[in-house]
C-alpha cells in the first residue's frame, strides 16, 4: 500500500500513520486530484492488492477490509474503483471508518450494492472537516467522475442567464449562456433562451436599456429605432444623461434581484407625482413602464403571489425510469421549467434519487432562497446546510403541505408525470422501430446503437464527415462527431476516400480506446462509455452510399479486424432519388427496397435525413470560418495580441504581407524574431 498526502486543511490521515502490511507497487494508478470546492483536507490512499492464488489480484470485500483497519472516525468521500481505475461509486459519510466497514462485512440489502463491492479493486478517500463540505464534495465529484452506481444527472446544456453589464458606463441588459468571464450581474437560472429572450423583451419597455453591442454603441452619430419606438433611452447620443441612466439600471437590477414590489412602487409614486404636477406626457411614460412590468410578471404561466424566488422540485417514477421536473421561480415570476431524467438504480428510492439529484443540480449553479420539493429527501438538514454554504445565505428546503407553495409543488407533479408518461410513449415507439429493424436486416437483436455516416462538401473544398449516433431513447446528440478531411492524398470530390478516411479514423481510436475486448464482450454485457450507460461500439453502422462505398468500408473494417463485430448496412438513393424507393446493401444478401409504407424505412429515412442535416451544418460553419479566415492565423508564434497589434498598426493583412522586417518590429510586442518569422512566412521564395 502506498499513501500520497497534500494538504489543504488541517486533518487528514498523516503520511507516516500506519497502513495495512501489503505489497507496494509503484506502477499503480496515481490518485484523482481534489476538484475545486470546499476547502478540504484531501488524502488519497490507492492500494494495489497482494496477489491471489494463481497470482491473481484479489478484489471485492477482501481488499476493503484491509483498508478499514486504519480510516479515521471522521467524515469525508470515498471513491471506489475497479481492476481498471474506473471509478465504480463515490459516496460521503459522517464516519469513513463505519461507513467502510458495512461494505467489508459483504452484508448487502440490493444486489447493486453487492455488485459495486464484488468489482472493488482499491479505494481513495478525501478526509473532510465537517459532513458539510464533504456532501459538497461527493457531488463534485459525481459529476465529474460520473461513476457506474451513483445517480447521475444528464445535463447537456447549460441554462441562459440575463447579464447587466459592469464594465461600461452606460451598461446593456443580455442574454447569457456560459462561462461568466464578463464583468455585471447574473440573474437566473432561466429554463430556456425563450424565457430570456421576453423577460429581456418586457424589461426594455420597463427600464429603456440598450441592448446593442459596444461597437454599435460607440459608433452612432443619433438615436437608432429602438429608441423611437420607445424601447431604449438612447443614452448612445445622450439622448438621456449619464445620472438618470444609472438610475434606470439600478431599478432593473433592484426589480431582477428580488426587490419588485418596491421598484413598482416607486413608479408608481413618480407617475402619481407627474399627474399632479400635469405632466402627462412624463405620467404617461411611468404608466408604460408599469404596464410593462405587469407583463413580466404575468405572461410567463403560473406566478405565484407569495413566493419571491424558489425552485421547485418534484419526482415521479414510472416503468423503471425517473423524471424530476423542476420549476424556477424568481421576483413573482415564473422563469420556466425543464424535465431531467437520472440515469438511477430505482432500488435507491425516491427520497435518495431526489436528494443526490438535488446535490449535483447545484453544483454550478446559484442556489434559490427556498427550495420547494414534492416529498422529504435523504438527511434533508444536512442538504439545507450545504446549500446555504455554498450560497453564503440561509437556504431553506421544505415539503409544502398547503397554500399557494404546495399548488406550486403539485403543478410541478403534475408536469413530471406527463413528461415521463411521454417519453415512456417514445421510447416503446422506439423499442418497436428497433425490433423491426433487427428484423428487417436479419439481426440477432435490436441494436442498442446506430451509427449513421454521411459526408459533406463543396467541389471537394472544406470536405467533412460525419458521425450521428441513435439508440433506444433517439438520437444521442452528446455521442455525434465531426471529421475534418485532412489527407492530402484524396482527390477533390472522392467519396470513397473520404469515406476510408473518416472509417478508418473512428474505428482506430475505437479500438484503442475501448479495446477489441470491449467490441467482443459488448453483445453479452453491453460496454459503457464514459459512464453514461450507452454503449461505446456500434451494432449497426448505416452508410449513406450505395456498393462501391460499402465495398470501401467492409474493406476498412476487415483491415482493423472488426468486420464481423459490426453490422455495415448501406443505403442507396432510389431511381431519381427518390425518397421511398431507397436500396438496401447488406453482406450476404442481394440489395433490396422496402414497402414505401414501411415504418422501418420510415425510421432509416429519418436517421439519413439527421446524417444530412448534421453533415451540412458542419460543413457550412467550416465554409464560414474559411470566409473569413486571416492569413496572420497561420503564423506560428502570431496570437490574437499580436495579430491585432500588427491590423492596428498596418491596417490589413496585406499590408503586413509587404511589410519590411524593421516596419514590423516597430510594432508593439513583435521582436526582431517575431518580425522575422512573419516576413519569412510572406517571402518563402
């Protein structure tokens, strides 16, 4: 056993403690790095086993109870993993010793619980100060480790924020997706770039804020129409000062923080002011703004009277999946929600799925003053807890039994209940259309994995291949990939040799990743890739091309050694490509159409259809990018300070082209060995 200790904290197992009298072996697999997050005393123990009879490493119950002997009575994370370094489960627990040793007495209440512990090789362990940090922790880690038995959350996109900018004097309103590099204030989550894209609509009409960019914003010579239609306050031309535009940016952020009864309130106040002065036309823009933050306030669905700013979270399962719909709710208004589906061993509970759902939900994201849930979730104070230490503020979690808050956790129900009723309805959709086709192509089973290739260019320029993915729940857009056509050897136009190319490169990483082992064990086990539960090898390969282009490909896959692992179906377009009569080229059979009414051809049509649109796509934004591409990007040494330096101080990249070395070295930043290689680059001759 070996130990490896970095502190950053005041506890841990300390290096020279003790550890179980077994075989070190220096060629093990080194420890994860502690992730950003609370500041925790991070120690980390991987053991390799001694060996067994015959020389085989021991694994399971046996290499956990060497362990135990020496954990500490205290809280903290531990991970567990297989012969391979895979992490299989990561958890957290108030006392590591106790909580290890239920594992090492091989007791088990579910047989995935005895699973995880028969595939154990080693563990690591994160020694925390307080059950706190070490919940915050473990999600941490979950979402980024992803391990085989941990509920995890499947979240492939990142929510819209509205951004108030800080870093100009007449600040803009936005919307928000991303890193938050710029500086302002963000307020969200909402559910979608609709949601963003009225509230942001409505709170022009509010608070007259500019929404164009700062190049726009320092180049106008007079007001722009937003202004004559009474949708921005024109502060570009000064048309509004400098004072009073400030004063509408922090009613904007006071309405958006929370404060939106006051901010009406004092509109309100100023209208009422303006009618008793006579001032009507002032009057009447007060009332419009009013009218405008009613509207946002009411056009977004349920709004509750009562509650402020809350998430609501409500969970229902169903035919062996889960579905927790969540609600965001923020200043009165309701900013939209978005239907989550865990991937979730169901023996765990509804109160745990909930509770670990609700711990890797916030562990990028901000977190709400109330959080509403539709039942009690695991150690229900201790997530209170660790969610007010992360938001810096009191956090309350709470099942609502009456009022408007309870009406607000039923809706939610209700909404999760539809959405997984529906994708149960898809996905037995699905399973048939996967039956058929097995059926159709005389497989053995229906595939759990589809891979569609498609090919896209222009004359043979900004040539690119494609790579779309489906399963038993439909298209799998996280698994897609994009090939940009490198070989040189390739004459422009050759499909086939894009084809090769783009077969070629995916199966060679295929194996090399995941192994032929993987590619042979997957009919019998199913191989998972990056944790997710979906397979890493294709059971079908569909290629869109008719028998030369299948003879290339049979040819690749023979090459690689994975011909017969792999089911290569081609599909040609009909007689005058026509959809409907589409040829079918499969090994061992002669090519053949399908019924036009076919649901299975339907299906194919489809999956072609994407590989199409995918293709396409990629293509167009590489063709974009070649538009207008620089010649200064292909300077080595030439970054993006350096090259706009050098277009301030020539104008062009012409310019620069004619360039002398001492004209280029005049400019800031560039040497003489800069300014030589940039000369060089331009005169090869």
């Amino acid at each position: 056993m070996k130990a490896r200790e970095s502190r950053r904290g005041t506890r841990g197992l300390a290096a020279g403690d003790d550890l179980p009298d077994t075989d070190i072996d220096d060629d093990g697999p080194e420890p994860a790095e502690a992730p950003s997050g609370p500041d925790v005393s991070f120690t980390a123990i991987d053991w390799t086993p001694p060996a067994g009879d015959g020389g085989n490493k021991v694994v399971g119950a046996e290499v956990i109870q060497a362990l135990v002997k020496r954990l500490p009575n205290a809280p903290g994370v531990y991970r567990m993993m297989n012969a391979a370094g895979d992490v299989l489960y990561v958890g957290k627990a108030r006392s590591l010793k106790k909580r290890v040793t239920a594992y090492a007495q091989g007791r088990f209440h579910t047989n995935r619980i005895g699973r995880m512990v028969r595939e154990t090789a080693t563990m690591e362990f994160v020694v925390t100060r307080t059950e706190i940090e070490a919940l915050l922790l473990e999600a941490n880690l979950i979402k980024r480790l992803r391990p085989r038995f941990n509920v995890l959350m499947r979240d492939d996109k990142s929510f819209p924020y509205i951004l108030l900018t800080g870093d100009h004097p007449s600040p803009g309103i936005y919307k928000h997706r991303g890193a938050r590099s710029r500086q302002g204030d963000y307020f969200g989550p909402f559910a979608s770039a609709g949601a963003v894209g009225r509230t942001i609509n409505s709170l022009q009409r509010a608070f007259l804020l500019r929404t164009c960019t700062d190049s726009f914003f320092e180049n106008r010579t007079r007001p722009c129409l937003l202004f004559q239609i009474k949708r921005c306050s024109a502060p570009c031309t000064g048309e509004i000062s400098h004072a009073d535009y400030a004063a509408l940016v922090a009613e904007a952020k006071a309405f958006l923080s929370g404060r939106s009864q006051k901010v009406k309130t004092e509109i309100s106040e100023a209208m009422q002011e303006a009618s008793e002065a006579l001032d009507f036309e002032r009057a009447a823009i007060y009332r419009d703004r009013l009218a405008a933050l009613s509207h946002v306030q009411s056009h977004q669905g349920i709004n509750p009277q009562s509650v402020e700013e809350a998430d609501v979270f409500a969970i229902h399962l169903e035919g062996g999946q889960v579905c927790i719909q969540v609600f965001f709710f923020r200043t009165g208004q309701n900013w939209g929600n978005r239907a989550y589906f865990p991937k979730a061993d169901l023996a765990l509970g509804a109160a745990e799925i909930l509770g670990s759902f609700i711990a890797q939900f916030y562990d990028d994201k901000p977190v709400a003053r109330t959080i509403l849930l539709s039942q009690e979730v695991a150690e229900q104070e201790l997530l209170a807890e660790a969610l007010s230490t992360r938001a810096g503020r009191k956090v309350t979690v709470s099942v609502p039994q009456r009022g408007e808050k309870k009406e607000l956790v039923d809706n939610a129900l209700q909404n999760a209940r539809e959405a997984l009723g529906r994708r149960l309805a898809e996905t037995s959709t699905q399973a048939r259309l996967l039956a058929g086709f097995a059926e159709t192509f005389g497989l053995e089973k229906p595939p759990q994995r589809i891979e569609v290739y498609d090919n896209s260019h222009i004359m043979g320029t900004n040539a690119v291949g494609t790579m779309i993915v489906a399963g038993p729940e439909g298209f799998v857009k996280n698994q897609y990939r994009k090939f940009n056509i490198r070989s040189t050897e390739i004459t422009p136009g050759d499909d086939f040799g894009m084809m090769r190319e783009v077969m070629e490169r995916r199966f060679s990483r295929l194996l090399k990743e995941h192994g032929e082992e993987a590619a042979g064990e997957q009919a019998e086990e199913g191989v998972e890739i990056e944790g997710n539960g979906f397979p890493a090898w294709p059971d079908v390969i569909l290629i869109d091309g008719g028998q030369g282009q299948m003879t290339a490909v049979r040819q690749i896959l023979s090459d690689l050694g994975v011909e017969d692992r792999v089911v290569a179906i081609g599909v040609a377009k009909g007689q005058d490509r026509e959809a409907g009569r589409e040829r079918f080229f499969v090994k061992g059979k002669s090519s053949f159409s399908l019924p036009v009414r076919d649901p299975v051809l339907y299906f194919v049509q489809r999956l072609r259809d994407e590989a199409h649109r995918f293709a396409i796509g990629t293509h167009r934004a590489r063709r974009k990018k070649e538009l207008v591409k620089n010649p200064l990007d292909e300077i080595s040494g030439i970054g993006p300070g350096r090259k706009r330096a050098l277009l301030l101080h020539f104008g062009t990249a012409k310019a620069v082209s004619r360039a002398a070395v001492e004209d280029l070295m005049a400019v800031e930043g560039i040497s003489e060995q800069i300014a030589k290689v940039v000369y060089n680059h331009f005169h090869e001759n």
